[in-house]
C-alpha cells in the first residue's frame, strides 16, 4: 500500500486520535527485534 506523505500524516492523525500513543521504549524496541526474528520479518520491516 503506498501512500501520499500527506494521506500518511492525515492516517497517522486520525490513529492518533483514536488511539493511546506510547512511546517506543527500549524494551518495546527488543521485543520488536526478537519477534521479527523469530517470524523472520525482514529488518526493513522490524
């Protein structure tokens, strides 16, 4: 799916305020890695 940058900011914006945001932490961000690992997510993806 490809999107305009400003379709993308106007989905990321309507997420926003839809959604509690959470800042990516460390942990998050391991927990992120080593599941992409484990399902073999390419590191583009991850």
């Amino acid at each position: 799916m490809r999107l305009s940058w400003m379709d993308t900011y106007t989905f990321l914006s309507t997420l926003r305020g839809l959604l509690t945001v959470h800042p990516v932490t460390v942990e998050t961000h391991e927990t992120g890695l080593a599941l992409a690992e484990r399902y073999s997510f390419p590191s583009t993806t991850s």
